[in-house]
C-alpha cells in the first residue's frame, strides 16, 4: 500500500529558505522513505535536481506519477527593498570596487557570486545563468541566517575548519531551532486526508497518517522560515549595487507572463522542464490549446530555467505546474503535475472562455 501512496501523495522534505546555497553540494536529492524501493517519474522543481532514469509512463498514469517535492522547496528570491538611509561613503565603496551587497557591512563581492556560481552543478547553473541578481539574493539570505545563527551561538562547538562547512552547519543548526515547536494536530491529517481522499485509490487514513503529518509539518516550516527571513530582512542593513543590478536586469529575457496579461485575455500558464517527462506529456496539449483558442486566451508553456524569476513570483514548487489567471491577471486556480486537456478547458471555461 505504501509503495501505490508514493506515487499519488505530494510529499517532501525540510523546507528552508535558503538551502540552494547551503545544500547544494551534498544534498541535491531528497525523496519519501519506503519499505520498498519504487522507482517515480522524474519532476525536476524549482531547482532542477539531477534526472532519474525512468521509464515512459502510460497518459492515465502520468497524473498520479509526476509530482514530487525538492529539498530546496520553497526558496525565497524577494528582492530587497528597504527604505534605509545608506551613507554616501557606502554607495561610494560598492561602486568603487566588486562589491554586490553589504549585508550589515558584510561584503559579498562579485567574485565570491562568481566562485560559488562556478561550483554549483550544472542543472543549478542552467536555473540562474539568467538571473544572477536572484542567485546573489541567495547569498545575501545566506549571510543574514548565519550572522544569527552567530548571535544565538550556535558556532559554539562545532568542530569545522572550513568556512563554508561552519557556516553550513550553524545556519542547520538555527534553521532546526527555529522549526522545533511544529506540531501537527488529528485535525489538521484528518482534513487533508478529506480534502484528497479521491487521490489515496483506496487507502485508509491510518495508513497515510505518519505521511501527511511529514508533508504538514514541512509546510509549517516553509511558512515559519519564509517568516523569519522576512523579518531579518526588515531590519538589516542590506545595501545593494546598483549598477550591477541594472545590467543584471536588462539582461533577462522577456517576461511573456506581462505581456500576456495585457492583452486582456484569461492566461493558462505551464511551468516545465524539457527534460521532465510529465512536462514532455503536456506540450502536445498546450500546442493544441494555443491553436484553438488563439484569440480568445493566453497558452504558455514555458521552460523553468528561462524563467526562474516567475517561477519564484508564483512559488511554483514541483514541475509541470499549471496557473490559470482571469482577463484582470488574477490568479483563480493552480495544479501540479500532469492535467489533462479536459480538465484545462474546464478551468478556461470558469474564466469566460
């Protein structure tokens, strides 16, 4: 029973805000632990994790198959916007040399970015070769986390002579101090089990309990962390360069989610990976939705690693992810993994189409 739940329960693991750069190295990949081995549909999420050997699913299998969650589940890209007075001298010292942030007078230089973006793997690499900017707000969240996990102690006894390494380990060390008190009530498994009991084919609440408490808890820890960061950000002192900013902004691709918007017409948009086999099994449909309702709505299909910075805006966590937005650009209904042409049509319709 358990090996037939995997395939049909969204599921992950520890949710921090920040991971991308800290976990990188060791732990790109992180799935539900079963009493058999079962081999799932690879569905690379935000972050790309390295591809898994599987075979070509059936369509009416492909639903139940594509979804799985990433270590690196829920990372924040926010853009630091602060209305803090920065001192000349400041301004002057980023524009003076490679400085890309002072993060409490903390400098993360443009050749620190370069050095740790030359050692990401390459899948990570393709993800932010568009979007630097969003890649040095991954530092900058780093440096905010470990200068307390610093003030809180957490250094204290740990027995690591590489930099990096100590700061990896203080920053889990805050990470899981600051998660600690979830706790997950019968209520709460109860209703999530309602809410997707047509998706358990059969399976008994007490047999998925321990699973969907993990899955609850993981989402508290993405709430409390995005909190926390949040907060550390408010009260930083975070100051950019600019100028670097601009170039790194001119360079990105176009944003067709906009330009779609301004038409005035409802949007379905799909989030993928060419090399995710549920998102291979949607472009033949999005290319028959974009012929038939050319001029009524808004198809897009489109490639994640092109388009991070959307994927972030929308908090698209496994991939293919489906959005449906209204001729106003609101966002009305979102699924993960593979949908159905019937089902997409059915969603337009409530739109007006």
């Amino acid at each position: 029973m358990k090996k037939k739940l995997n395939k049909v329960i969204i599921v992950g693991i520890l949710i921090v805000a920040v991971v991308i750069v800290i976990f990188l190295k060791n732990k790109t990949e992180s799935r539900l632990s079963t009493e058999s081995e079962v081999e799932m549909v690879e569905s690379i999420e935000i972050q790309e994790i390295d591809s898994i050997e599987t075979s070509q699913p059936e369509p009416d299998e492909a639903k139940k198959d594509s979804i799985e969650i990433q270590k690196q589940e829920n990372i924040i890209s926010k853009k630091v916007e602060k209305s803090i007075d920065i001192p000349e001298t400041k301004k002057q010292k980023i524009a003076e040399n490679d400085v890309l942030a002072l993060v409490n007078n903390s400098q993360i230089t443009e050749s620190y970015l370069n050095e740790n973006f030359d050692n990401l793997p390459k899948q990570h690499k393709d993800m932010f070769k568009n979007d630097k900017e969003s890649f040095l707000d991954q530092l900058i969240i780093k440096e905010l986390l470990f200068q307390k996990a610093k003030e809180k102690g957490f250094l204290e006894n740990i027995s690591e002579s590489d930099k990096e390494n100590l700061e990896e380990k203080a920053i889990e060390k805050l990470i899981m101090d600051i998660s600690s008190d979830i706790e997950i009530a019968d209520e709460e498994m109860k209703k999530f089990y309602n809410e997707h009991e047509s998706e358990m084919k059969g399976v008994d609440f007490e047999q998925v309990k321990s699973d969907i408490r993990n899955y609850l808890v993981q989402q508290k820890q993405s709430e409390v962390m995005d909190q926390y960061i949040e907060e550390l950000k408010s009260v930083a002192e975070i100051v950019l360069n600019e100028e670097w900013i601009k170039i790194q902004q001119k360079s990105k691709p176009k944003n067709p989610l906009t330009e779609a918007f301004n038409t005035g017409k409802p949007t379905v948009l799909d989030i993928g990976a060419s090399s995710c086999i549920p998102c291979k099994m949607m472009k033949p449909i999005f290319e028959e939705l974009e012929k038939e309702y050319e001029g009524k709505a808004n198809i897009l299909l489109l490639e994640i690693s092109d388009y991070r910075d959307i994927a972030n805006k929308y908090k698209v966590r496994v991939i293919p992810t489906q959005i449906f937005f209204d001729k106003n650009g609101n966002q009305y209904w979102r699924h993960e993994g593979f949908l159905s042409k019937e089902d997409i049509i059915k969603k337009l319709n409530e739109a007006g189409v």
